[in-house]
C-alpha cells in the first residue's frame, strides 16, 4: 500500500502487487528464508524486487519466474567472521559503519528513486534497517520478517568496543521505528525497536524429493548411517580424516573448496546442491546454529550436533528452542577439530526430535504481507508497551551480563505471551541446559542472597550440594577413597542452617611472573577453572560432628567449636580428604598461635598439609582482625584447577575460604585486603615465599580481562580488556609446579641479594667510598644525578630501578654469583621476610636481580602494545615480548626442558609456511608464574585456526613425552565480583 500524500487512497492493483524485498548480508540464513516467502507472493501473482547480496542460484534454483528481479546490493554487511566459528566484534562495527553508516545519504537517496521506479507497493526487510528509512523517505509502508535484528546483535559488540561506534546502534534502531510492524520467526531475540508484533511459524524450504530418492542418487544404501556437514563453509586448513567417522558411517560436506581433498568416507556436495532433500536424507547434522540449519533440522526432525560460536548472540534462543523439541547435541570445538566424533554422533542417532509445530511460516508471512499491501491495517497489539519492555529488560540483562557467561534466559520471557493470552507462533521454551541445573537445584535450596551468575561450575556445585544428603550408589567400580569423600561430605552439614558458597578462579599468568616480589607490574588473566567453598556456621551444640570429633569432645567433658573440611579430589593428589581440629587449637591462652607455630602443626602430617591452605585462614583473620570464632564450621572444597600446572590452585582455594569465612560470619573485606590477607596464609602458615599477585588476581579479576597491577605491594591500577582478535591460553606442560621449591626460593633470595648490592654501591657512590677506577666522580654528577643516586641508595623494589640506570651504573658490580655466608658476612642480611638465606648455599644474583628489572619494562610495553591499532605487527610484538620472557626466566634457572619444548612448539608453528602465508596464528609463549615447569602461556590470533595450531602443540608435546597437556582456555570473574551465595534448605525439618 503507497501512502500519498493528503489521501488515504490504495494504488495496489488487486490482482498485481510490486514487493520490494531487502535481504540483509548476512550469511546464506536470510536469503534462504526469503526464498520461502518470495515463491509464495509469486506463486499468488506478485511481482518481487529482491535486493540481496548473496549469490543468484540461492534464489533461481528455488524460483524459476519473470516475476522475481534480482538486484545485486549490499547495504549492510552482518557480522564479520574471522573465521567459521569466531565473530569480529569490532571489525563487525567498522564494516558496517563503512557500508551503511559512511554513505548513508547517498544510500537513502538511491534507494527512494529505485521504489518510486518501481513502484513498489511494500517493502519487506530480512531485516536491513536503512530499508526501513527508505521506505519511509518514500511514502511506502514497510514490513520487517526476522528472528533478530541488529540493534541487538550490534548492542553487546558496541560494548565490547567502546563509544566509537555507539550512535550505529541509535541509528538502526530508529531506522526500525519506521517499520509498520514486525513479522516475528521462532526463536526470537528481544526487539524493543518494533511497536508491533505478528508471530508466525518456522520459515522452512520445502522437499523437492523425498529420503529414498536422495540416497539412490548418491548411491548410499537405506541401512547406511549418514551425516551432513554443514558449516556454510569450512574453517581454513581444516582436513577431514577418515577416523573422523564411527566405522560404516559416511558424511556428505557442504561448502567444500574445489582443490579440497576428501578422505573416501566424505562426499563432497556441489556448491548449489539443494541442502534440504539432502539434511531428509540425513542421519544427523553437524554444523553451526543459525536460523536457516536450526529451522529446518525442527522441520525435518534431524538431530543436530552443533558448535558454539563465539560472540554469535541470536545463538542462544536458537539453541533453547533446539534443546525445547530434544533436537540438539553440543559438541565442544576441540572435539571437532580433533576429530572426536563418535560419541556425539552416536548419542544424535538416539534422540527423537518432537517439533510438532507448523512450519508453513513462509506461506502464512507471504499471506500477512499480501495484505497489508491490500490496505489491511495489523498493527493491533494492544499489549505491545508490555512486550517491549520485556524486550527491553532481556536486552538490557544481555548487554550487563559478566563477560564471558552464557545467556541464562528467564522462562518468563519466552513463556510470556501464553501468560498474557496471546498464542504466540513461539512455543513456551523452557531454560537452558545451565537453567535446568538450576531448576534442580533450586527444588531443594531457596538463594537467600547472591546470584550464580549462570556459572556452569557453580551451577554443577550447587546441584551436588543438593545431592549431599542422598543415598549414594558409587558402584563397585568407584575409588574407595572417593566414596569415603562423598559419605563425609553427606554428614558435614546440618540442613537446619544456612551455608554459604563462594568462588574463585585461578589464574594464568600473562606477564609479570616471578618479578612480582620485586614490585613489578603484572598482567593476570583470572581462568575458567575455578574453586567453590561452602561453608556453614554452626553452634557447637548443633554441630554433626563425625565420630572421631564427637569421642574427642567426650573426652574432653565439654563443647568446644570443632572444624570440619571435607576436599574433593583427594585421591589426585594422594592426600587426605578430610581434616578436623578443635578451633581453640589455634589459642595460646588469650592470644592466637604464632604462625611459625602452625606452620610446625600442619607440616607434621604431609597427608595434611593441605589443610592448612583452609584452616589457615581462620588463624589469619584471628592474628590480624582480631575475629574470634565461638561457633563450630563446616567447610567443603571442591576445586577444578589442577594443582602443580603453575595456575594458581593454592591461592584459589585460599581466596574462595577467606571469603567464605568472612561472608559467614558478616565481614566485609574489599577484594584487595582479602587478597593481601591470604597471601599471609601462604606466605607464613603454609611456607611458601609466593608474591601477592596470585591471590590478587583471583580475588579481583574480571573475565576476559587481564588485572594490572603494580605489586608495591599490591596496586591494582585497571583492568585491560582483552582485544577480541587477541586470544590467550595456556597449556600444561606436565612437570608439577611449586613456589615452595628450591629453585624458586633461591631465585628470589638471589634477587633480593641483588637489590641490597645495588643499594650498597648506590650508597657507596654517594659516601666516596667507591674506589675511582669505578668511574664516578660525585661532583661531576649534578643535583639530579646526586637525587637518583639517592633514590636507589633506599630502593624499596628493585623494579623502580629503570633497565639504562641498571646497565649504567650496576652491572658491572654485581656478582654473577654469591655464596650465602659471603653475602652475611658482607651485608648481613638480605631483607626478606619469607625466605632464609642457607650460609652454604651458592646463589646466583645477576640473573636474579636483572630479570624484574626488565621484566617490569616488558610488561608496561605489553600493556600499551594491547591497546595500540590492530595489526600483524602488533601480535608479533606482544609474541616477542613472551619470548623475552621465557628466556630470562630460563637465565635465571626457573626453566624446563617441558616449558622450553612447549615454546619450542609454538615457535615451529609460528613460523611455518601455512601460517606466514594466514600472516600468522600463534605469535608467542612464556613459562607462567614460578617457572620450573607448570603452565606456558600462548598469545595468538582469535581464530579457529589458532586453536587448531594449540591442539597441534598439544598432540606433538604428547608425541615427544607421552604426556597430553591440559590446555587452559577461557576466564571468569575474581571472588569479588561473584561475592556469595547464601543457601536454605527447603523443607529442612524433612531432611535429618
């Protein structure tokens, strides 16, 4: 219907109709989709102008019509992909700004005269906003038929890159505002933009032949278990093998390049083969959600594997509509570049799929859009004001959520239309999988305070907390020590009481590394692996106290407050899963214990030690707060960061107690404080001479950022986002990591030995007791000169000594290596508190000393090098830097024939042919945290290609040693932004 002006007459022909159709440029999806709805206006006598960017046969194959006119346009671009599974944020906001933002005049001029040439009666939008606008500045009406659009798609990415591009997303979604109504598709993200809605069925492409048909063609027998793969293209360098495949089984490849070679079970499909006959003909799919794989695997009832993608947000809703209808496994994607297969498909071949809807979406859109070109009026919906600010409030929680965590979406945004009597196109979808553990766990537990933040290891905690008081069949097969955790843990919590739960991460160690202790600045990326506490505090006269604490408790004639700590995963590291003591062991009289005292205590049983990582915190808090605990505690850990890989699993545990403790019982203690406080329960109750920024990161890291902070002695100074073309892992290099080694502690006695020499010649030089052939002559030096001098004669960090005043002046008199007993005799002590000099032992010092000296400059450059202008050169640098690193710590004598094989590995990748001709993938790797073993951290490009390249590393490490690494990837958020969860048992009287 054309709007003219001053009259309210219809120009639209009854019998003929002009659509003008604008397809947006994202992927094959929208063009398929449109294909639907297209052949059904033709199919009623219309004429359709289709403005699309995508290739001609997509259409032609489907229509074969004078009535269809192609126009070959691109007015918006999608979002970018770096490769087939990883979305460009910003490269996303820049392309779009340069299709549709830059030369938006000239756009909106050409396409007013294009409608008025052809007299278009609708316009129909899959779903490009300018089009809208357009159509507006032309006098025509304007309907939009989508799941997504991409106000709300652009929204998260503008926030990921700063205010730049902020106005792309005010503009498209007034651009929206112009359209009449929306034609909304299953599996709907928010759209507040649209004033009104009409839900209508899945948009399908019909069969042309049917199963048996298909599978004579190619010549595959019914009995045959065949897949699909179906990525709209395949990841770069991706090669197929045939063990990819259950045995018997074979796949058809959609988007295969020509000069791609197959193993003999793949077939490869012609680029315009028609994909819907083909998925009929299907066994299961494996490919990327979108709409178009999504639509048709529910049309089709063909299970699907599927892959996440990163930074793909329409992904969500598909995928719970998917899951909804029992249609969907999730394969993780180092299974699918690895090759492991089978068990994914094995497990697609049992579901049945249940979508029962309808699925002529295409025919009834065509029908809605006939007329409304007729002159029919649908903007009816009376509750439209409450389904925009539902859409609203989902897009705002989108946009607020932590970084880093999955879309929890809350039943009642899906489920609202069927509570506002509506009959939505939609069905009612239940939560995720994530909002399933929740659900469970909430049948049994009521959140008094706190939110999981849709934390899938936190929401696995919970669910097993739930489960504690069940009878447990561990089976004859299970470990016995195993068992003997899990039937403690069932009697450790009196269901009556509250408990709380906290979280904290590990961390990888970016840059910085051992020049922590020497007042460096660090960069510290928290991990997804994470340890949860949970904690209850009870009065001694309630406490479930096991057998052992009740006899000893007897003996005793009265109560007295006991601690209980139950750690999963004893049997890992073959130590005791359980520990208890009574809290007044902690007291000499009216004062704590010393923590020399119970540094003896906990080391007389190394079965136990590890205890003293939890109990310690409570002689912290008592020692330096002064808490005095009256009441019983129960405590379990249950922690998924390896321990010994050089990530932190000490000071994760220490942090997820501290906060635990302090939540209990009403502390409030800043991230900060709490980290510098557990970094005393692992400096003097365990006896390890660790720097401050383990515990730092864990408890004030953000995910998907790296913490910086100048360890002076603990200055967090921000948090640097991590570009989204930049990825970080690390991979485990199997040698068992620990702070409390030798080779540790001698390297920082060694740099402490340094600082007091470069702190003596400074104050030397300024006494005139240097002898001359040194070289300095105080008068000629200056007031300044005289005023460095100074500062470096009381050099409270050796990292404020900068790398030129090091070579200038110092480096020519430190020794390169110093017996203890020399260094006393000379210096008398070395000024550390938490190490001892061995008067026999022979140390190195230049190594030492110069390490944090430098170390401190890399990393300031590393931390400007991240927010410079993306380019090649700027991952080579950030690669150079790492590699710096590594070797000063090998220099020092903190290195590993695993590490440097490690390094050595990512070298080889980083420059073979493939990847200088991709301008690289991995750029670099350092040893993390201690050294000697543990962790390498690997910097590369954000691509899937790049995670091939670390899978690679990981099986040719294997090959060489034996040993498969543990490769860490991902983050997530410090302790104190997760804060705590405060838990009560429902129906607690029915428990005991």
């Amino acid at each position: 219907m054309r709007i003219e002006p001053e009259t309210d007459g219809v120009s639209a022909s009854r019998n003929h109709l002009v659509f003008a159709y604008y397809v947006t440029g994202h992927g094959f999806g929208h063009a398929t989709r449109v294909v639907e709805v297209v052949r059904h206006l033709i199919m009623a006598g219309h004429d359709v102008h289709v403005v699309t960017g995508a290739p001609e046969f997509v259409f032609t194959s489907e229509v074969q019509s004078p009535r269809l006119f192609l126009r070959k346009v691109l007015l918006d671009c999608g979002a970018v992909q770096a490769d087939a599974l990883t979305v460009d944020r910003l490269a996303s906001l820049e392309k779009y700004s340069q299709t549709a933002v830059a030369p938006r005049a000239s756009i909106l001029a050409t396409e007013v005269e294009w409608l008025n040439s052809i007299k278009a009666d609708l316009v129909v939008s899959d779903v490009v906003p300018v089009a809208c606008r357009a159509a507006a500045d032309a006098g025509i009406r304007s309907v939009c038929v989508t799941n997504f659009s991409w106000d709300f798609i652009y929204a998260e990415y503008v926030m990921a890159a700063g205010h730049h591009h902020r106005s792309i997303v005010w503009q498209i979604a007034e651009d929206y505002s112009h359209c009449e109504f929306l034609i909304r598709l299953p599996g709907y993200c928010p759209m507040p933009a649209f004033r009104d809605v009409i839900d209508v069925p899945l948009v399908v492409r019909r069969l042309h032949k049917s199963r048996k048909e298909v599978r004579k063609e190619l010549g595959i027998e019914e009995d045959v278990k065949l897949a699909i793969l179906n990525f709209g293209g395949q990841p770069a360098g991706w090669k197929l093998k045939e063990e990819f495949l259950p045995s018997g089984w074979l796949c058809l490849v959609c988007g295969a390049s020509d000069t791609q070679e197959l193993p003999p079970n793949f077939i490869k499909l012609a680029k315009d083969a028609y994909t819907p006959d083909l998925m009929a003909a299907s066994d299961c799919m494996i490919g990327k959600i979108g709409y178009g794989t999504v639509s048709e695997a529910l049309a089709y009832k063909l299970p699907f594997v599927f892959v996440r993608r990163d930074y793909f947000n329409e992904e969500p809703f598909l995928r719970i509509m998917l899951e909804y209808h029992q249609g969907g496994v999730e394969m993780i994607r180092r299974d699918l570049l690895t090759g492991h297969w089978a068990p994914y498909l094995e497990r697609a071949i049992t579901l049945r799929p249940c979508y029962e809807a309808g699925i002529n979406g295409g025919e009834v859109a065509a029908h809605i859009l006939q007329e409304t070109a007729f002159g029919k009026n649908y903007a009816s919906d009376k509750l439209s004001g409450a389904r925009r600010l539902r859409d609203a409030i989902i897009l705002g929680y989108q946009l607020q959520r932590v970084v880093g965590r999955d879309i929890c979406i809350p039943d009642w945004y899906s489920n609202a239309e069927s509570e506002l009597g509506l009959g939505s196109g939609s069905p009612s979808f239940q939560m995720s999988e994530q909002s399933s553990l929740m659900n469970s766990f909430t049948e049994d537990f009521e959140i008094l305070h706190g939110d999981t933040q849709g934390l899938p290891d936190t929401l696995t905690f919970l669910k097993s907390l739930a489960e504690l008081d069940a009878v447990y069949d561990l089976g004859k097969n299970s470990e016995k020590r195993q068992i003997r955790e899990r039937k403690a843990a069932a009697g450790l919590f009196n269901w009556e009481e509250e408990i709380f739960v906290t979280r904290a991460p590990g961390r990888l160690d970016v840059m910085g590394g051992i020049a922590d202790y020497s007042g460096s600045l660090v960069l510290q990326m928290p991990i997804r692996e994470a340890c949860h506490v949970a904690i209850q505090r009870v009065h001694p006269s309630k406490h479930r106290l096991w057998k052992h604490a009740q006899a000893r408790q007897q003996a005793e004639g009265h109560l007295t407050p006991v601690l209980q700590i139950v750690s999963y995963g004893s049997e890992l590291s073959n130590r005791g899963p359980t520990f208890d003591m009574d809290l007044s062991d902690f007291m000499d009289g009216e004062k704590p214990i010393s923590y020399e005292k119970a540094n003896k205590f906990f080391a007389k049983d190394p079965s136990q030690k590890w205890a003293a990582y939890v109990a310690g915190a409570i002689l912290v808090l008592m020692t330096e707060l002064g808490v005095r605990f009256e009441d019983g505690l129960s405590i379990l850990v249950a922690s998924t960061v390896p321990e010994g890989k050089g990530v932190s699993s000490s000071a994760s545990i220490e942090v997820a107690t501290m906060s635990a403790i302090a939540a209990s019982h009403g502390l409030t203690i800043k991230p900060r404080d709490l980290a510098l406080l557990c970094q005393k329960v692992e400096n003097h109750i365990v006896g390890a001479p660790c720097g401050v920024m383990d515990q730092m990161t864990s408890a004030c890291g953000e995910a998907n950022k790296l913490l910086a902070m100048v360890c002076q002695p603990a200055e967090v100074v921000g948090l640097v986002e991590i570009p989204g073309h930049i990825r970080f892992w690390g991979v485990d290099s199997g040698i068992r990591h620990s702070v409390g080694g030798a080779d540790y502690g001698s390297v920082r006695i060694g740099t402490f030995m340094g600082r007091k020499i470069i702190k003596s010649i400074a104050s030397s030089i300024l006494s005139r007791s240097l002898p001359d052939s040194h070289g300095f002559n105080l008068d000629e030096l200056g007031d300044d000169g005289i005023e460095l001098l100074k500062a470096e004669a009381s050099l409270d960090y050796l990292c404020n000594l900068s790398p030129h005043r090091y070579e200038a002046v110092y480096v020519k008199m430190l020794p390169e290596f110093m017996l203890g007993e020399t260094f006393e005799e000379k210096y008398a002590n070395h000024n550390d508190p938490v190490t001892v000099i061995d008067p026999k032992r022979n140390y190195g010092v230049i190594a030492p000393a110069r390490h944090p000296i430098y170390e401190n400059f890399r990393v300031k450059a590393f931390k400007a090098l991240l927010t410079s202008a993306t380019s090649h050169e700027q991952l080579t640098a950030l690669g150079e830097l790492l590699y710096q690193c590594h070797y000063s710590y090998s220099a020092c004598g903190l290195g590993s024939d695993g590490t440097d094989r490690l390094v050595q590995l990512v070298q080889e990748l980083q420059h073979s042919k493939v990847s200088q001709s991709d301008e690289g993938t991995l750029f670099g790797a350092k040893i993390t945290g201690g050294g000697s073993g543990g962790t390498v951290c690997v910097i590369g490009r954000n691509c899937l290609q790049s995670s091939q390249q670390i899978l690679e590393v990981q099986q040719r490490y294997k090959a060489a040693t034996g040993y498969l690494p543990f490769i860490f990837e991902g983050s997530s958020p410090g302790a104190g932004k997760f804060g705590y969860l405060k838990l009560r048992r429902r129906n607690s009287a029915n428990q005991n």
